[in-house]
C-alpha cells in the first residue's frame, strides 16, 4: 500500500507537464512543488534538497534567454521527471 502523500504526486507532476507543453510558467510550477508539503515531508530531506535544487535553477535560468542561461530547462525538467519517479517509488515501498 502506497504511502498517503503519494497523491500529491499528481498535481506535481501535472505541473511539470504542463510547464513542458508551454502551458504554464516556472514560477506557477515552483509554486505547486513547494505548496506539496505533505510529498516533502514524507520524504527524506535529501529529497526536499535536490527539489528545491532544482526549481532553484529553473527560476534562475527564466530570468535568461536560452542561449545564455547556464541550466538547460529541458535538463532540469527531464530531472524533475525523474525525482517524481524516484519519489513515487520511495513512498510506495514506505
């Protein structure tokens, strides 16, 4: 049985899709993933770290253009993708 915060997942990593199809901003986005505090504290904080790691670098990068920015947005989403993933399995195994 999967943890409860486990379904807070999903508006997370709706966000993260849809900041992928062009339908949302990054701050939007920062701000779904940082209002999921039950998903963050259900985890181990290194989870909470590499996040907000992350979403860090996301909104730094927005101020950018592409070709100047540091952080590739396609990278740092792609990452996302797979801390939801990694997160998924570790509340399902709790």
């Amino acid at each position: 049985m999967s943890h409860p915060a486990a379904l807070q997942l999903a508006p997370m990593r709706a966000a993260l899709d849809q900041l992928c199809a062009g339908h949302t901003s990054i701050a939007s986005l920062c701000s779904t993933w940082r209002a999921s505090e039950e998903v963050m504290n259900a985890l181990p904080p290194r989870y909470r770290q590499v996040a907000e790691d992350l979403l860090g670098r996301l909104e730094a990068g927005s101020l950018f253009t592409e070709e100047s920015c540091s952080f590739s947005q396609k990278d740092l989403t792609d990452s996302l993708s797979t801390w939801l993933d990694k997160a998924q399995q570790t509340l399902a195994a709790g």
